[in-house]
C-alpha cells in the first residue's frame, strides 16, 4: 500500500492547515470564554470558508460542493480538528443525507446549504433513545397532505445555529425476528414552523460554544412534500449516508491529537527541571513516544477505511474499528498531556485542559465506544455462527 499523499491531497492539508491557523485558532479563547461564536465572527469565517473553496467540501462538484472523496475529506477533517468544534463546524460539511433530496426539496434545503445560506442540523437522539435508534417514540401521523410530529429530541447538536432539522421519526411498526421495531421516516422541518420549540440543553464541559439543544415537537405540522425518501425508509437512509460520520470523528481526534502532541513535545524540550529539559527524564519521553505511536496507528486506521470506502469496499468492523481507537487515543493523549505539562495544564491560561475536556465527547457521541466494540466483535463472530 502507498501511504504517502498525492500532491493534489498535501495541497488539501496545506490549505486547510493554514485557514485554521489563521481564520480559526486565533478565536478560540473567545469562544470558550463566551461559550459563544458572535454572530459577526461566525458569518466572517463562512464567508472566508466560501472564498477558499473549503465550505461543503463533502457534497459532489456538481452541485457547487467541494467533490472530494472520502480520503481527501477525512483529510479535511483532519486538520479542522486542530480547533475547537464551535469553530470547525462554521467550515461546514452539510450532512450527506441531504443528497436524498428531490425535486423542490433540492432548491429549498439541499443547494442553499451547500452556498451555505441554510444551515441544516441532524435530530436522531432521544433521552429515552440513544444508540438504539429504532426504539424512539418521536412520532408522524400521517393526516391528510401532512404529517404531525409529537415528540422530543435531545443532544441535537448545533439546532440553535440551524435553519431546519434532518428528522428521524416512527411512523409505524413491523414485526422483526427480535420482535416488534419501530419503521423510521426522514422529514426536512424548518426550526421556525408551529408546534416546534428549539431550547438550549444542559451545558456541556466538552466543546463550548458548540451547544446541544432539544427540540419538542408538539402538533407539529410538516407537508408530505417535506418528506426525505420514502416513508419507513429512513432507517435505510441512515445507513446510505450517513454511516461515514464515524471516519469524521476518528480523524478529528487525529488532528486534535496532532497538535496537542505538538504542544507537549515543546514544552517537554523547553521546561527544565533538575539543570535538564524534563523530556529528557523517561517518565516523560515515554510518554511523547507513546503518544506519537498511537496517533500514527489512528491515522492509519482512519485513512485505510477512508481509501477502502473510495473504492466501495468498507466495512462497518472497519469504520468501527478506525473511530474507536482514534478517540480512545485521544483520550490517553490529552490525559499524558496534562501530566506532562503538570499543574500548568490544569490551568485556563493554557488550551491543554481544554483539550482534555474536549476530548470526553468524542468516546460518546456517534456511537459510543461500546457500540463501537459491540460492532467489531458482532463481525468476528457471525462467520463462525455466532
């Protein structure tokens, strides 16, 4: 296998590497400090994002995106990951299942997103719904041209910087081999329609400024025309595109770790301690080249199953396997991190704890590291029976 990038990919890492050293990091103590993105500045990196031909860098050329594959977007996700998601997300990537639109949908939610003028956000969750995606009680009846929602959704992240909602909710049963399963139906609602309340959730210690909100749904009324694919099917839409969101979340954890390592290994070769720099001292070198031998596997592993999904041949055990490590090793990389930077680390004055609070999250959310596992062995096993 070649592992070395094309020169087309390393023009992608360098451009991105310098818009978010530029556009981006130099924001981030604002942000935390006003668990805010300004409005002004939010509108300013869009805009910039647009200029440099970085904005919906996931959706096809065609349509005005960027059309890069999933390689040179794990790429992108990469060093997006340096900074905080409160920033990184301004560079938006719509969600893919945005591509199932038709007809009149494509002009009002599919192509404005893409110019970025609407900014969509996803609502799968529920508290009494988490990975078990087909257990949730969100539901559309069916009454006449329209559909009416009732229901409540959680954790939906960035619904009080959208426009509208992707929605996934039941609209019937079917008898499974494991018993009844409720059928999930896609819908595109706009966050100002009747019936919709979008609140603020509790806050967050991971990534501030990049809020979690619940929606409620009560005698919502959404037009059929708003229905994304055909009814019952949108647990088949999850799979055709949105499956790849695991990638996402192991090369961020990738680019984050990069540059929390990178933060480490200078202050390990310019903190002295005992007439030395303390990376010299074991306990800390160590440390460094565990850190550095655990991001390389996550790359690897991140970018293999992004090179086997250009070629159509990923697999869940594979994506699995990629976001499962990469944020796990996060975790451990921030962890060392802090230690090495000792009570400094601790400290507001330095990103280092921040990174270390940020890096929480990434073990939870699409798809724990539990699923993740349960995943990986559901695939060893079932050849032999099992």
């Amino acid at each position: 296998m070649d592992f070395e990038l094309t020169a087309e990919q390393q023009m992608i890492v360098d451009t991105v590497r310098k818009f978010v050293a530029v556009e981006l990091e130099p924001h981030e103590d604002e942000v935390e400090r006003l668990d805010e993105v300004p409005g002004e500045l939010a509108a300013q990196v869009r805009a910039r994002a647009v200029e440099a031909g970085l904005y919906a860098a996931n959706m096809p050329a065609e349509l005005g995106g960027g059309g890069l594959d999933a390689t040179g977007l794990t790429l992108v996700e990469r060093e997006l990951g340096r900074t905080s998601y409160a920033l990184q997300m301004l560079v938006a990537r719509p969600s893919n299942i945005l591509q199932a639109c038709e007809g009149e949908q494509r002009e009002r939610y599919l192509l404005p997103a893409i110019r970025g003028e609407r900014h969509d956000c996803l609502a799968m969750t529920e508290p009494g719904a988490g990975s078990d995606v087909r257990s949730m009680t969100t539901r559309a009846v069916r009454d006449g041209g329209d559909y009416v929602l009732n229901g409540t959704k959680h954790f939906i992240s960035h619904a009080d910087a959208a426009d509208f909602v992707v929605l996934f909710a039941a609209t019937g049963v079917e008898q499974t081999a494991r018993g009844p399963k409720n059928l999930i139906t896609a819908f595109l609602v706009d966050l100002d329609t009747p019936g919709l309340e979008v609140r603020r959730g509790s806050a967050c210690v991971s990534h501030r400024g990049y809020h979690q909100c619940e929606l409620a749904f009560t005698d919502c009324r959404v037009p059929a025309g708003q229905r994304l694919g055909e009814e019952g099917a949108g647990f088949a839409l999850m799979g055709e595109w949105l499956g790849a969101s695991r990638l996402s979340v192991a090369a961020t954890s990738v680019g984050r770790g990069r540059r929390v390592l990178e933060m480490a290994t200078r202050w390990a070769a310019e903190r002295q301690q005992f007439g030395q720099p303390i990376g010299k001292f074991q306990g800390v070198g160590f440390q460094l080249a565990d850190m550095a031998t655990e991001l390389d596997a996550a790359e690897l592993l991140t970018l293999r199953a992004a090179a086997k999904l250009d070629r159509g041949g990923m697999t869940d055990q594979e994506a699995a396997m990629a976001k499962l490590f990469a944020s796990e090793a996060l975790g451990r990389i921030t962890d060392r991190a802090l230690q090495i930077f000792g009570g400094m680390g601790l400290m507001a004055e330095l990103p280092i704890e921040r990174f270390w609070r940020d890096a929480r999250v990434e073990r939870i959310w699409d798809g724990t590291s539990e699923i993740q596992r349960h995943i990986i062995s559901r695939s060893l096993l079932r050849p032999l029976g099992a």
